[in-house]
C-alpha cells in the first residue's frame, strides 16, 4: 500500500510539473526562455540534474529530489536515464530512500571501465538540528554529516545496495567549529574529473552556520589513485586536499564564503579552480601539482592582471569542452550579501538572488610564466525567464555530436536545454573574429549621409501587439530588439551631447546621448513610456575613434552596451552594467530621419539584437 501511494504522490507531482512547463509560450520563441527546454522529471524539489554519458549510449542525469522544498525531510538523491538526450526519461531509481536519512547533492564520475559512482551528503546518524555560531539553531540538516558513494555496473540503472563512507581529513575549520569537529559541516556541487590516472572530486567545507545559512566556507578536494581501476570499493583510497589544514579562501580581506568550488584541467595538467564568494566577484586558484597546493586566491579576470568578472552568491561553474577550450556560466552583476538583517537592521536583500539571467562565456588557454593560464571572452545570455524573480543555477553541460546542452533548475523544476550554435561557436571564436554582421543589417550610413548629419531610419521592429486571434484581445510578446553600432569621436566628454536623434515631434523615437559622467546614455519613447539605460561611466576617451554597440534585446528585456569589444557590467560603481526595460513597451518607431552629431564616424543599425559575440567582431573589424 505504502509502494502504491508513493507511485500515485508521484504521478501527480510529475503530472503538475508537467502542466506547469507547458504554459503557453509567446508566438516568437526564444531558446533562451527557460521553460522552452525539456523537462527533468522529479518529485517536487528538484536540485542538481547532473549529467554523464553511460557506454550504453544513455544520458544518466543524478538529482536531489523530495516533495517538500530544499532541506526538507525525506530528500534524496535519484537517478534517471535517458535515450533521446532529455525528450523523455525512463523511471526514476532511488538511490536512498525517501524515509531514510536525508542524502543531498551527488555528482557523478564514470570510469574508463564504464562504472559510474555518485558521491553525497549523507545523514547517518539522523541529526536533527544543527548549532549557529550566533547560538541558534536550523532544522535543515542536508549539508553534514558523512560523504558516501554508491556504485552502478549497469549504466545507472541500478545502484550498489550499500554505501561506501570516505573519510576526508579534519580541517582548521572543522575543529573551530562549534561542535569541535565532532560534527562537520560540508556539501559539494563540483563535477569530478580525472587527472592523468587519478580522479579529483571536490568538497566545500563549512566552519560556521550562520547569518547566510553558510557563514563560513572553504574549499577542498580528494583524490584517488586507483578509483579508476579497483573493482573492490572497499579498497578504494581516498587523499584530502590541499596540504595543510585549510582549503581555498577569499583573497586577502574577502569575505569568509568561499564555496561551490568548480574545477577543470589544462593541457599541461594544471587544475583550474573557480568559486563563489560573497565579495561581487568570484575567486580563482591554480594548481599544478594535482591538488597539493594552489596558487594565491584571486578575484576571477578576464585575461591575466585584467578586469575583474562581476557575480554574487550563485553557482558559476567552468566545463572542459572537447575542443579544448572552456565554457563559464555565471549572473554577471556583482550582488553583494549585507546581511540577514541587512545595515539598517529592517531586512536586507537575499545574498542568492538575481540569478536571472544566466551568463556564458568562453575560455581558452593562453601561456604565461606560471604555467598555463585561461583568458575569457565577453559574455552571452545563455538563459532567462520572464519574471525577474525566478532564479535558476546548478547547471551542467552535455557535448554530443558538436552540439552543447545544459542543464538548469528553478529548484521546482529542471530543464534540459540545448545551446544555439551560433551562440556557443560565436563565444568560441571571439578571441580572433574580426568580421562584420551583414544579417538584419538595416541601414549603413554612406559617407553623404554622416557629411549631411542624417540617414533615413530604418523601420524597427514591434516589441509587442494586441494578439487578435485571441478571445481577451491580449498582448503578444514579439521577442525582437535591435542594435545601434556607432563609431565616434568625442572631442570632450561632457554630459548633454546629442549623438544620434530619430524622435518626432511627439517625442517617439531612439534617442544616444552623453551623460555627465561622460558615458552614453540610450532613452526610448513609444508614446505611452520611456525607458533608458547608460553605458558605463569611463569607458570613453575623448579624442580618440570608440566604438559603442548597443543592443535592446526583448528576449529577456534587457538593454546592453558593448564599448570597444568589452561589454560594460557596471564597474565599481553600479551592480549592475545590464539594465532592465518595461515588457510592455511597444516599439521605438519615431521620424523617418535620424539627426546625426559630426562627431559620429560610421553607424550601422540593424533590426535584430547583435549577440556580444558580433558586438565584439564589428569592433575587431575596425572602423569603415
């Protein structure tokens, strides 16, 4: 009876995920919305649907599940195949029970000889409640207790009986914490990987719950040597990592959160580590010695010594890709966490929000004196959802038959999604393109029209319309945008300067000018609203060509500037370097004319929002 009532909770919880995915999507589909992807099935919560290819030819995708919300009694983990690449998926296969102790965040590693082993939390011993250093308690007890593994030998469809405890050496941080260390605090979220002949897992550990959940945080690893060709688990060794008796921190005056560390390796065999912080910006550690010790913590850059990537307190993981290089999903914006309270005492903003939109960028290996290092192009929004509010993280990637598919969850639901091509070859290639986007390109100013300071301007598109087809006379989102690639010569950068004018006498229309602070500010006016966004202050240099590109994007409804090949993320002065535009603004259409300052030396409009990719290209290709 007790089988039976499960199937039937179940069903229907599957069933309502199900209904749930398949609201109606706009007319204009947008591989970037979320809930265009396919569904990962579960039991309600649904956390980390990590993937590996079985030898059989399966996707074997592992997940915490449960049916109520993350951290709550009767989590498991659960494993799931699929032989369509995430269309459908054959039954759910416990690995722990529902009724047992709670058993979170497994990630997978498959061994040359085809065996898979998912690695998770496990609380034996059934603690029901854990101490904050503050001297108060959580009830949510699935980030102790005892690392495990489990074994399959027939591609994930079944799982070894018992479970297998590594013993992972006691840190600085565990003997501080406020049991002494006879009860740590730990969890992992890294994908596995193997190193030469040895396999390298990952370990966040925690010295302190707290204000945050996790107050404090560092990073470890273990090692095996002969996990990849032992058959017999209880003879499978396992070294803790790094030397010594503390993990990776922040760099010198970062927060105490240093967590959800994510490794790949280099061809040199150098490891690469990246994590999350609490600071703005993630940190970045290097290892060439297979774990023993790493480099000095640093805030993640996009190339050696250069600016420093934005994120908050979400996951930003880094793949090995096939090609050699590396893909990096990240938020892009440098939310900071002050506290449960926040500064003046009266609630302050969650430390895990705005993980909407997803970012990617790409990595290559480039040679420096220490050893092989990764430089990072500019980011791609990689996904989104329409409500700014819902959250998505814990992705991982597939690459099959040159194609690339990532996985993410809202914690209610996982998606499998497959990656555009033009969006991942773009990132790829952007360390070297220099070629001009032709594609929607609407108008390209002659040297007459920039002589005369005007150019017909092109129609742009609709943002949204009525839907007449429908009952309610509704709205229909369109999904378009456009860019506006301009090269210009400021001969100061004083604020009020009128760059580019297509508004009527009404006042529609697209309007660039300069700001006080000496960016460039694009505003739009359909009639009914206005809505603007400005580049990031100290971008320009007067007296010299710069190229702008700015794109409204009505995928995700966001507006982006793209200043000489590096698109703007706020600096230090701004969270954000990507703004946000009304859903129901309906297009820019303004005069037939567009009034052009003497300072612009080419423009280009075209009647589609330009990937950062063809920003970053028509800036490499130089000015006509």
């Amino acid at each position: 009876m007790k089988k039976t009532c499960c199937k039937l909770m179940l069903a229907a919880v599957l069933a309502y995920t199900a209904g749930a995915a398949e609201k109606p999507v706009a007319p204009a589909t947008d591989p970037r919305l979320i809930s265009t992807g396919r569904i990962i099935p579960s039991e309600g919560y649904a956390d980390q649907p990590y993937i590996v290819k079985t030898d059989d030819g399966a996707w074997l995708c592992v997940m915490t599940t449960g049916v109520g919300k993350e951290g709550a009694g009767g989590q498991h983990v659960v494993s799931m195949r699929s032989k369509d690449q995430g269309r459908t998926w054959e039954q759910i296969v416990p690995l722990e029970p529902a009724d047992g102790p709670e058993a979170s965040y497994a990630v997978l590693l498959k061994v040359p000889g085809g065996r898979i082993y998912a690695f998770y939390n496990h609380n034996t011993d059934r603690v029901p409640e854990v101490k904050r250093e503050d001297k108060g308690v959580y009830k949510r007890v699935d980030s102790l207790g005892h690392y495990v593994f489990k074994f399959s030998d027939d591609h994930g469809c079944s799982w070894s009986a018992k479970r297998y405890e590594i013993s992972l050496r006691e840190f600085e941080c565990d003997r501080n914490n406020v049991y002494g260390g006879k009860l740590r605090f730990f969890w992992n979220v890294g994908r596995p990987l193997i190193l030469g002949d040895a396999a390298v897992m990952v370990m966040h550990k925690v010295g302190a719950m707290g204000d945050g959940f996790f107050a404090q945080s560092e990073g470890a690893f273990f090692a095996s040597k002969n996990i990849l060709t032992e058959r017999d688990p209880e003879k499978i060794t396992f070294e803790t990592l790094p030397d010594g008796d503390k993990g990776l921190r922040t760099p010198s005056g970062g927060g105490r959160v240093a967590e959800e560390q994510s490794i790949v390796k280099l061809s040199d065999g150098s490891l690469y580590c990246v994590y999350r912080t609490i600071d703005g910006w993630p940190t970045c550690a290097y290892s060439r010695d297979g774990g023993h010790t790493w480099s000095a913590p640093a805030y993640k850059t996009y190339t050696p010594d250069g600016q420093r990537v934005k994120h908050p307190r979400a996951a930003n993981f880094a793949w090995n890709c096939s090609n050699g290089k590396f893909l990096y999903w990240f938020h892009n914006h440098g939310g900071k966490f002050v506290g449960e309270l926040g500064a003046n005492g009266k609630g302050g903003r969650s430390p895990y929000d705005d993980r909407n939109p997803a970012w990617l960028m790409a990595g290559q290996e480039i040679t420096t004196p220490q050893g092989k290092m990764i430089a990072w192009s500019q980011p791609e929004i990689l996904l989104y959802d329409d409500d700014p509010y819902i959250r998505m993280s814990y992705p991982d990637l597939v690459e099959e038959g040159g194609k690339f598919f990532v996985t993410e969850t809202q914690k209610t639901i996982g998606h499998l999604h497959e990656i555009p091509t033009a969006l991942v070859n773009g990132l790829f290639s952007q360390f070297t393109s220099r070629k001009v986007a032709t594609n929607s390109l609407a108008l390209k100013a002659t040297a007459a029209q920039l002589a005369a300071h005007e150019a017909p301007m092109p129609k742009l598109p609709e943002f949204n319309k009525r839907d007449n087809k429908s009952e309610t006379m509704c709205g229909m989102d369109l999904r378009t945008g456009f860019s506006v690639d301009l090269w210009l010569q400021l001969d100061a950068l004083t604020g009020g300067q009128i760059i580019l004018d297509s508004r009527n006498a009404a006042g529609q229309g697209v309007l660039v000018t300069t700001t006080e602070n000496g960016a460039l500010k694009l505003t739009l006016n359909d009639g009914r609203q206005e809505v603007s966004w400005a580049g990031d202050a100290g971008k320009l240099v007067a007296g010299q060509p710069q190229h702008v590109v700015m794109t409204v994007d009505g995928g995700p409804k966001i507006i982006t500037f793209v200043i000489n090949g590096v698109l703007c993320d706020g600096g230090d002065e701004r969270q954000f370097g990507w703004g946000r535009y009304s859903a129901t603004f309906r297009t820019p259409n303004g005069a037939a004319t567009a009034k052009l300052a003497p300072v612009v030396r080419a423009l280009r409009i075209y009647t589609r929002a330009l990937r950062t990719s063809e920003a970053v290209g028509n800036f490499r290709a130089g000015s006509p």
